[in-house]
C-alpha cells in the first residue's frame, strides 16, 4: 500500500507504510521460542523423502522410518505402536535438547540416520505407579469381597429354609433365629473393614444390603414364629372287640360190644 507526502521541500515522494507488495504476500508463522519464519506450505509439489531413525530407548534400540518434513509430535505417535507410550507420555530428545510436538524433524536438523533418546515422562511414570498401586487394592478388595459374599450364601439358604418352616406352621426354636442374626451382623462387620473404591465399592454395597435384607426377614420371622402355636402330635388307639373263639364240645365216642 502506498501513500504520498511531501518532503522539506515540498516534493512529493512515494513511501510504504508496512512492507512492499512481494513481502505482503509471504505467508508467515510463528515458531516456538517466538523465531517468525515462512510457514510450510501443505499443498508441496514432491513428495518429502523418508529418513531412518534410531531411537534409544533405554536399554532398548528402535530403527523407524519417518517423513522427513515430519513433526516432532508426528514422530511419537509412531513410537507409540513400539513402545507402547501414549505421545503425552513422551519426551524426545536430540541434540541434547528435547523437542516439542509442533517442531519439525528437517528444520532442527534430523537426517537419515540421525540418533535420538527417548525418555518416559516422570509424571507419566509416577501416574502409572498410583494406577498400578490403586489396582492392587481393589483386586484384595475383590478378594475379599468374596469370601464374604460366599458365606452369605450359605446364611441367605437358612433364612429361606426357616421362612419356609414358619410358613408351613411350623415353630421352630428361637435360638435358630437369633444364631442368625448374630452370623449375618459379623459379615457386616466384615464387609465395614474392607477398603474398597470403584469397582470394588459398588459391589461391596451389593452384600451390605443383601446381609441388611437377610436381618430385616429374620426380625419379620421372629414375630411370625412366636405366634405360631406348637402342634402337639396324638395318637388315636382304634380299640377291638375281643371275642373269644367257640369252645368245641367233646366228640360222643359209640362204643360196640
């Protein structure tokens, strides 16, 4: 764009009050550390060759074969499918300094063959120990959780069994009904000293109210079963008539002479 004014001398002179029509049209972008370069274009026309690199992993040594025109951020998702880390938990290093995803590999000066080191994020490391820590916990939990759950069971078919006794009339002793109850309170107890988050605190509220539900029957049955009348068992004696058997006469002998 261009403007006149006069000079000292009244002259008219022509000036540019940004940048000549060439440079306005250079397309621009700012690199990380705030260096404005000449921004790539995406529509090339040749195809940027390949470059093989070696990355030092550790103990570990991985050849891949990248893009050269390739990000930094490009380069880790495809050391993602050999290592195994997600590109968040990754850190590249080259040239002793460590690379950010946006960065370019030909423009810090990655060629074929070039050697980089690639190291675990610290807070990635440190977030997976309190998975695998946390993961340990639940799985005691579980175990736990099990063995209570097995005993219920047992509990949970002699509260049916009495239910259905007491159904029929039947009384049975009071003892029976509070053995029970004491049983299913010491699983609770159980069940309130175990730890337990997600997965495993969900099923641990599971057999709470499964022990709450197997008390709630047994207090219903206690009240039932005092109202129910013992039966008393008799025996009824069908008396016979004894008749004695017919006495037989003597037989009249005929005597010859």
């Amino acid at each position: 764009m261009l403007k006149r004014k006069s000079n000292v001398y009244g002259k008219m002179q022509e000036t540019s009050s940004t940048m000549s029509r060439d440079q306005e049209e250079i397309d621009c972008e700012m690199r990380p550390g705030g260096m404005l370069v000449q921004k790539r274009s995406d529509q090339t026309d040749f195809l940027a060759p390949n470059v093989r690199l070696r990355v030092t992993f550790g103990a570990v040594r991985y050849e891949i074969s990248v893009n050269s025109q390739a990000t930094f951020g490009e380069l880790k998702k495809s050391l993602t499918v050999e290592t195994g880390l997600q590109a968040g938990e990754q850190r590249v290093i080259f040239r002793g300094k460590e690379r950010e995803n946006v960065e370019y590999l030909d423009r810090c000066g990655v060629k074929d063959g070039s050697k980089l080191v690639l190291m675990e994020d610290p807070s990635s490391i440190e977030r997976r120990f309190i998975e695998m820590r946390r993961n340990a916990k639940i799985q005691t939990a579980l175990r736990a959780i099990s063995h209570v759950s097995f005993d219920l069971d047992k509990l949970a078919d002699q509260v049916s069994a009495l239910e259905e006794s007491i159904s029929k009339g039947v009384k049975v002793a009071e003892v029976q009904i509070t053995t029970l109850i004491e049983m299913l309170m010491r699983q609770a107890i159980k069940l309130d000293n175990i730890t337990a988050e997600g997965e495993a605190s969900a099923i641990k509220s599971l057999q709470a109210k499964r022990v709450q539900k197997c008390v709630e029957t047994l207090d219903v049955l206690k009240i039932r079963n005092a109202k129910v009348k013992p039966v008393v068992v008799t025996t009824k004696w069908e008396i016979f008539e004894f008749n004695p058997p017919p006495t037989t006469t003597a037989p009249k002998w005929e005597f010859f002479d």
